[in-house]
C-alpha cells in the first residue's frame, strides 16, 4: 500500500483529493492538514510515501513546509499541487528538494498515476510545467560557439568554396590573415582539414547544404 497524506488549506480540495485516493485499492489516506505547520507534523507523526502539499498557505508555506519535511524526512516523497505556475515558485520548490510539482487541473487519473510514480521516486510534473522547463533550457552548445564572430565569417566564406584569397578580398584582409584564421578554426573546431571545417558548418546550420562549394 502506498501511504498518502494531503496537506491543503482548503477544505473542499482535501475532501476531494480523499475520495481520488480511498478510490485506489493500492493507496492508504494517513492523514490531512490544513497548514504548513500541521504538515510538518503529520509527516513527523505518520512518515507517509507521499505527501500532496500544496504552495499557499496560512501560518506556513507550502515551500517551507517542505523543505524541513526533506531535512527531517528524505524518504518522505512531496509532490506539490498548487494552482501556481510562476518560475519563482517552480524553482523554489525544486530546490526544496520535491519529487514532482503538479497543477490543480491534473486529471484524476494522472494525479494516481503520479502518486504511483512518486512513491517510487520517479520525478513527476505537469505537461506545462514540463514544456515551461524544456523552454528554458539552454541550447545545447556546439563546436561553432568557440569561434569568434571574424571566425565564423571566414568559415563561411570557406565551406562556400572560397579560396584563401577569395575570403580575403572579400572580408578586406590579407591572404596571410585569413591563412591565420583558418588555422585558428580547423584547431577549434578538432578538424584536419577545410573540408572536415565545412562539413562542420554544414551540419550545424552556419551554411546551407545548397551553398556549399566544390
């Protein structure tokens, strides 16, 4: 059986997110709360798999509820069911250490199967917050971040088939520059050769397949 506890301040939430759990053979109610407070010490008292914590309110927080359920309790599973989506709070409740951080429009049956998944400490959020996430995500980095703007002039004029004197007449530098530049790049770049350098750029979107020269 996994043991549940809910922590809202709502009492209508509580009611029913207790039927969506006493409806599961595999899941025990141990217990509710109705602050941050009293969240503390229902799992200090029951040790639930997992605890349904809300984010807002009265005497204390949600986030700081869990973070000292995740100081005194590690074994302790929180997932967060708030109405709020904000960066600040997504962030802050990760770092506080939450195993999933859910929205109150979760269907029923994606808030069990989350539940299920929680108490075996698989991380659980919702599809926006998910999305929001990934949104937010760097872009992965490629070789071509190492060169600088000059750099990535000349390799493109390169893998458009140029010669070392067609680049400098064309960026107004001497041969002897842009044989420099060029040396700088296929170091960079780990490449052997102008050809390996243009394939590179190729494939990382600096120059279209269509462009390239012989």
């Amino acid at each position: 059986m996994i043991r549940v506890a809910i922590a809202d301040d709502h009492e209508i939430v509580r009611r029913g997110l207790r039927m969506t759990i006493l409806g599961e053979e595999d899941m025990e109610l141990v217990g509710e709360a109705a602050n941050g407070r009293e969240a503390v010490l229902l799992a200090a008292a029951q040790s639930p798999d997992v605890l349904l914590l809300d984010i807002q309110m009265p005497e204390m927080d949600g986030l700081a509820a869990a973070e000292k359920i995740r100081a005194n309790q590690p074994d302790v599973h929180i997932l967060i069911l708030t109405s709020f989506d904000t960066d600040a709070k997504l962030y802050a409740a990760l770092k506080a250490g939450v195993t999933g951080y859910l929205l109150k429009d979760t269907p029923g049956d994606s808030l069990v199967a989350a539940i299920r998944g929680a108490a075996q400490g698989i991380p659980q959020l919702h599809p926006d917050i998910a999305r929001k996430l990934m949104g937010q995500m760097p872009a992965p980095a490629t070789p071509l971040d190492e060169l600088t703007e000059r750099e990535r002039e000349v390799l493109t004029l390169l893998a458009q088939g140029n010669s070392n004197k067609e680049i400098a007449a064309r960026l107004f530098l001497t041969e002897a520059t842009v044989k420099g530049y060029v040396s700088t790049i296929l170091g960079k770049l780990h490449v052997a050769d102008r050809t390996q350098a243009a394939l590179l750029a190729v494939r990382y979107g600096l120059v279209d397949v269509d462009a390239m020269g012989p």
